[in-house]
C-alpha cells in the first residue's frame, strides 16, 4: 500500500489537477509574488541557519528595486493625469473669458462663471484707483500704490511679475469678500496708460495654491485675462 506522505519530502503531495496545471504552465508561480516569497523562505528553512541563499536575497533586492520603480510610474502618470484635467480645466476658463460681449460682462462673469469652472472659491480683479479709468462694481479699486505691498507681503521688495502662490494672508481677506486658505497672485500689466492691476484666485483648500506648485497654467490664463481686459478698455 502507497504511503499518505511522499517520503522523500515528508509532505502530502500535490494534487495532480494541481501539479498538472503547474507543469503546463511554470511561469504562473513566476508570477505570483506571494508564493515566490514562500518558496525561497521554505528553500532558506530547509537550508538551515548557517546557509544564506544568495539568490533569494538578489531576489528580495530586486522585488524592492521593482516596488520603488512602480510607486515612481504611479507618480508619473498621475502627475501627468493631473496636468491634464488642470489643463482642461482651464482651457475652459479661457473660452468662458472670450465669450464675454463688454467690460461688464466680462468682469461681472469672473465670480459668478469663471470662478467655478477653475474649481476656485473666488476670483477678483483688482485696480489701484484711477477715477479716469470707467470700471465696472465688480472689480475692485485699491488705493494707489497698494498692490505692490499687497503681492510683496512682507518682503523688502516686490515681486515684480511674479505670479505668487500661498496661504492666505489676513492683508487680502477684504479682496476675496471671504475667508480662503490659499491664494493665487497674478500681476497684471496693462501698460503705461493704465494703473496697476491684479488678478486674485482663493481657494479653501489650503493645498491648492503652495509656493512649490508650477505657475505655467497660471501665467497662460493671466495671458489671455491681460488681452481680453486691455480689449474690453480700448472700446
């Protein structure tokens, strides 16, 4: 009579439907990641305390090397995932801002519609005050002089063109009619004949506007805020 136990392992064997299907096809185990680590650990075991499988541990270095290289492929494509829908995102915006028929609308459009498809709590023109300059109630007049000291906040000197990203400070509360977590700071150049200008992003996610973030997206809205404004005023 066969014994239960396969003598030369000491354990039952396998079953043959399950032999069968390993025997067709060997690279399933390859595959398995789980049952990899539990045989170099049963081949270690067997091997004894005083034996080091040089293989199982080049294997344990590469499945390492294997992790880290797909956590950084995750990265990527979600980075670029990102970049994407926020590209999208403000293509949109810049098709909301050249639908506007006058000054108006245009101004009367940023907090209402632009504002929501930028995913952003409020958005604000801001002009130093000049009573030659017709601007519509919606945008927003500051003494001469302010915005600079508004963008510099606190530094020695401004920040020139800059776009500035960063926790909302208590100075631009009064600017977004709300309390925000973080802002954006886009300058405005609108040229000699015209006063200082800024265009103001908050938002109440404290992570959506951080310094380390990239301005490209950003400095294209401003781009074409800038144009579409400069053509609004010269009519």
């Amino acid at each position: 009579m066969t014994d239960a136990l396969d003598p030369s392992l000491g354990q039952p064997p396998l079953d043959p439907a399950v032999r069968d299907r390993l025997l067709a096809d060997p690279g399933a185990i390859l595959g398995d990641r789980d049952l990899m680590r539990a045989l170099v650990a049963a081949r270690e075991a067997q091997a004894g305390a005083n034996v080091i499988d040089i293989r199982g541990r080049a294997m344990e270095a590469l499945e390492t090397r294997l992790d880290r290289l797909e956590t950084t492929h995750e990265s990527v494509i979600a980075a670029a995932y990102d970049n994407l829908s926020g590209m999208a995102v403000v293509h949109r915006a810049v098709l909301g801002l050249l639908e506007s028929a006058d000054l108006a609308e245009f101004t009367a459009a940023l907090h209402s519609d632009i504002a929501p498809l930028l995913r952003i709590e409020t958005l604000r023109l801001i002009v130093e005050a000049d009573p030659s300059l017709p601007l519509p109630p919606e945008a927003v007049r500051v003494p001469q002089g302010s915005i600079d000291p508004i963008i510099a906040a606190g530094r020695r000197a401004p920040r020139g063109n800059d776009i500035v990203l960063r926790a909302a400070l208590v100075l631009t509360r009064p600017l977004h009619g709300r309390t925000i977590a973080s802002e954006a700071l886009l300058p405005l150049d609108l040229g000699a004949d015209h006063p200082q200008a800024l265009l103001l992003m908050g938002s109440a996610d404290a992570t959506r506007f951080l310094p380390a973030h990239g301005t490209d997206l950003l400095r294209f809205f401003a781009q074409v805020f800038r144009l579409v404004l400069l053509q609004h005023l010269r009519r």
